[in-house]
C-alpha cells in the first residue's frame, strides 16, 4: 500500500516512514511545502492529513493532486500513536 503523509513534525519524519514500513507500506512525507509537492505526490492509496500542523496551501495541493482512488483521512494530531490507529485500520499488514 501507498501512503502519503501531509503535514506532522520534522523531527518525526523518520519515525513516520519506519512506521509504516512497520505496517508494510510504502510511503512520503512531506512535512513543509516544497514547490516540487504536486509532481511528487503521485497516486497513492492512502492520504494522511495531519490538520494541525500544515498549511491551507498544503493541503489544497494535496487534494488537487490526489487521485479518484485516493482515500483521504484526516487528523488534527501527528502523533505517532495516531498513525498507528490510522495504519491499523486502512492499512493490510
């Protein structure tokens, strides 16, 4: 599974990846807007939406870039036991 991780906090960006590659899963971090986003993005199955702690301009971008197949959740905290739940559910491990 594909997953893309918008917004959340720099320091925790290696401990989202190896999260989940815990659960099996493929995925990018974006936790500052970068002008490359919308090309790197591509089509994944999962979009995590970490509400409070990015922008409006991330996420508009994100969700122009996702794809019709993407499902979309969204949190308001980036915590990593917060991924975990998302990961439990979405994710087939």
């Amino acid at each position: 599974m594909s997953i893309v991780i918008i917004g959340g906090n720099e320091c925790m960006e290696r401990d989202y990846l190896n999260l989940c590659k815990e659960h099996g899963c493929n995925a990018k971090v974006f936790c500052k807007y970068k002008s490359c986003m919308k090309d790197r993005i591509g089509n994944p199955d999962l979009m995590i939406l970490f509400t409070h702690t990015v922008s409006h301009k991330m996420i508009k971008v994100a969700l122009d870039s996702a794809g019709t197949g993407t499902q979309i959740v969204r949190t308001h905290t980036s915590s990593k036991t917060s991924l975990r739940s998302i990961l439990r559910t979405y994710a087939q491990t």
